[in-house]
C-alpha cells in the first residue's frame, strides 16, 4: 500500500470495514487527483458498487456530481488527516 490520498490509517479502518461485513466485493483505488475523482467515482458505480467512499473533503464536488447520477449508489465523504 503506498502512501496517497488513502493514508494508512484510512487503509486499516477500510481492511477492517470489509472484514467486519459481508461485501460481495471491495475495491480501493489510491492517489486519484481531485481532477480525475468524477471518472474515479463514476467507474466504481457504473460497475455496481453500493457504496463509494472517497477519503478527502477535495472530492466533495466530485462526489456531488456523480452521486446525482447514480442515486442507486451510496457516496461517503470521510475527512483526510
């Protein structure tokens, strides 16, 4: 795990998030610019994710922009540092 915008302390509440329930999948991506979170975003509900969570409040536009799209999916904003 390098260290990006998913610290490891994002990383370790996320490993024990998937552990404690039963997601049919998880995924994470790491050091998305806030310029490419609305493709980011938009690739994780497109492919059928239920929840998303971007960790920094930088993605906050994104996740509003995209969120409007997929009202199916949950978005989460988790504040970085």
């Amino acid at each position: 795990m390098h260290v990006g915008n998913f610290d490891p302390t994002a990383y370790a509440a996320w490993e024990k998030m998937v552990a404690s329930h039963d997601f049919e999948r998880a995924e994470f991506a790491e050091s998305v610019a806030f310029e490419q979170a609305v493709e980011t975003l938009t690739d994780f509900a497109r492919r059928g994710f239920g929840l998303v969570i971007a960790h920094s409040e930088g993605y906050q536009a994104a996740v509003h922009r995209v969120a409007a799209e997929f009202p199916e999916t949950r978005f989460v904003i988790t504040p970085a540092g």
